[in-house]
C-alpha cells in the first residue's frame, strides 16, 4: 500500500511545490495515511483545507482502503 499512496503523492506533489511547499508519507496504520507538510505548506493557515480537501480527497478516490489522512 505504501508504493500506492507514495505514486498518488507524487501527482500531487507539483501543485504544492508550485506553492513553495511539499509533502511526504511518514506512514500508514489501519487506513489512517499520516503525512508530513513542510515548507510553505508547513505553516500555512489553510493546510487543513489542503490535507482533507486535497491530498485526502485524492487518496480516497483512488485507494477505498485509506480511511483518513492526518498531518503529524
């Protein structure tokens, strides 16, 4: 499941780059996909619209079996 996830974030990867900001998978537990934002994405106030209207939406779609996606 962690190539899956990993090649979707990799599409994803460009638009939060563009952005100044990145992403990467810290790991994944009973469908629970936890990611870290770092740069400009690190702080930004709307990075919680970014994880679950974005990267979570993204990963859901394409993976039933994630259930959430969380930033640590």
């Amino acid at each position: 499941m962690n190539e899956k996830v990993e090649k979707i974030i990799e599409q994803i990867r460009p638009s939060l780059q563009a952005d100044g900001g990145d992403v990467e998978l810290v790991g994944i537990k009973d469908g629970v996909v936890s990611v870290r934002l770092t740069g400009a994405c690190g702080c930004c106030p709307m990075s919680t619209m970014t994880l679950k209207n974005g990267i979570e939406r993204m990963l859901k779609s394409k993976l039933p079996e994630v259930k959430e996606v969380v930033s640590v």
